[in-house]
C-alpha cells in the first residue's frame, strides 16, 4: 500500500472521528479506528488493484493493434 492511500485512510478515519461526539470515540475505542483504518486501505487497494488491471488490458490490446498494423503495413 501506498503511503498516500495509507495516509488517505488515515485521514478518513480521522473525518469519520470528528463527526462523533467525544464519547462516541472513547466508547469506539481506537482498536476499533485502528482497524477501520485498515479496511478502508484494504478497500482502497482493491479498487487501485481492479483499475490497474483493466489499464494493463487496455494497453495489452493496443500492443497487439499496433503489432498487428505493422505487420500488415502495406509500402
């Protein structure tokens, strides 16, 4: 995992801490914040994973496009 996406995960579990009341944190506990943090990274990476997947497929077809014009490149 990246550093930004860590610190992204980060910064949304800290969003999510702000919009509860002080007792609402203590009662979370940060175990649980700590935890959370790491299903949003988790999910994070899994998007970042899929998205560059389909970018390799993108660029594997239009290697083969390519290859397949200069073999058939008429002079």
């Amino acid at each position: 995992m990246s550093k930004s996406q860590t610190q992204h995960a980060r910064e949304v579990v800290d969003a999510f801490k702000q919009k509860l009341s002080k007792s609402g944190v203590e009662h979370v506990g940060q175990k649980h914040f700590d935890e959370l943090q790491l299903l949003i990274e988790s999910a994070i990476d899994s998007a970042v994973f899929l998205e560059l997947e389909r970018v390799a497929d993108q660029v594997s077809s239009l290697a083969h496009q390519i290859r397949h014009n200069a073999e058939t490149f008429d002079s």
